[in-house]
C-alpha cells in the first residue's frame, strides 16, 4: 500500500511527523477531506 510518503533531498531540511492514520470516507469532497486533515493534524 503507498500512502504518499514524499522522501526530501539529502541537504533539505525537513521534519516528518507520525501518528494516527486520518481516515477519509470515500465519498467525502476534498474540501471535507482537507477539514479532517487540519482538525487531526492541529489535535
């Protein structure tokens, strides 16, 4: 399974954060998806 992980360039700085996985519904708008994205990320 990819889950879009972006790997930076060795002399970039870069802060990688884990946590609980956001699970979207799939029938929710990118804008429903950004909202449950920001409310988890800022939880």
């Amino acid at each position: 399974m990819w889950n879009k992980l972006k790997i930076s360039l060795w002399f970039l700085k870069s802060v990688n954060r884990y946590g609980e996985p956001i699970y979207v519904p799939e029938n929710t708008t990118k804008e429903e998806e950004n909202q449950l994205k920001e409310q988890k990320m800022f939880y």
